[in-house]
C-alpha cells in the first residue's frame, strides 16, 4: 500500500477529512489492486 502525504488548508471539517481519507483509500486499493 503506497503512502501519501497530504496538506490541507484550514476550513475543512473533521467529516470531510475523514470522507476524503477513506475515498482515497478505496480508489487506491481499487486500482492498484490492494486489499483494505
């Protein structure tokens, strides 16, 4: 599983921080072929 490092400019609420992550997650895992 690959490793990003992502910043992030003020404003944004802790939900979407956390829906990003997860979006992220399942994008890379989808098409890098990675289990969650």
């Amino acid at each position: 599983m690959p490793t990003f490092n992502v910043q992030l400019f003020e404003g944004r609420t802790v939900e979407q921080k956390r829906k990003f992550v997860a979006e992220v997650t399942r994008v890379t895992c989808e098409t890098l072929g990675c289990r969650l």
